[in-house]
C-alpha cells in the first residue's frame, strides 16, 4: 500500500522525484547539522567562548589601548 502510494505520487514523474529528492536534502542537511553541532557543544561544554566569555569581559570597566607617545589631559582628551 504505502509502495503503491509512493510511486504514484513521487515517482511516476520525473520532475516531481527530483524535487521530492532536493527537498529532502535540504531537510536532512538542516537536521544533519543541527544534531552535529548538538553534540559538538555536548562534548565541548566549558570549553567554547561563548561558556568562558564572562570570565574575560566586564561591562563595567572598558579597556582602552593607547599609544605609548599620546599623551592625554585629565579629562581624557588628546592633547595638542
């Protein structure tokens, strides 16, 4: 019953079973993916930046890098 349904709705034309096939693809690529990177994170937990991130950055203070030879004034303005 379900062979019968299959071959005359999917493969009887030809157009119709390579759009069943692309489409297919594109769903099991998408899930195929989904579970691989499920699993990446599974094994890496702790170990990704997005885990670790808040030991490193702090909203509060803001590092700023400067040239060694500016020379700044008090209220943080470059001096001419």
């Amino acid at each position: 019953m379900v062979a019968r349904l299959f071959y005359r709705y999917v493969c009887r034309r030809c157009s119709i079973f390579t759009f069943s096939i692309v489409t297919s693809a594109m769903f099991f690529e998408r899930a195929y993916d989904e579970v691989c990177e499920y699993i990446f994170e599974t094994v890496n937990n702790g170990r990704l930046w997005k885990h670790i991130k808040h030991r490193y950055e702090s909203s509060t203070t803001e590092t700023r890098y400067v040239h060694k030879d500016t020379k700044f004034s008090i209220d943080n303005r470059e001096a001419r």
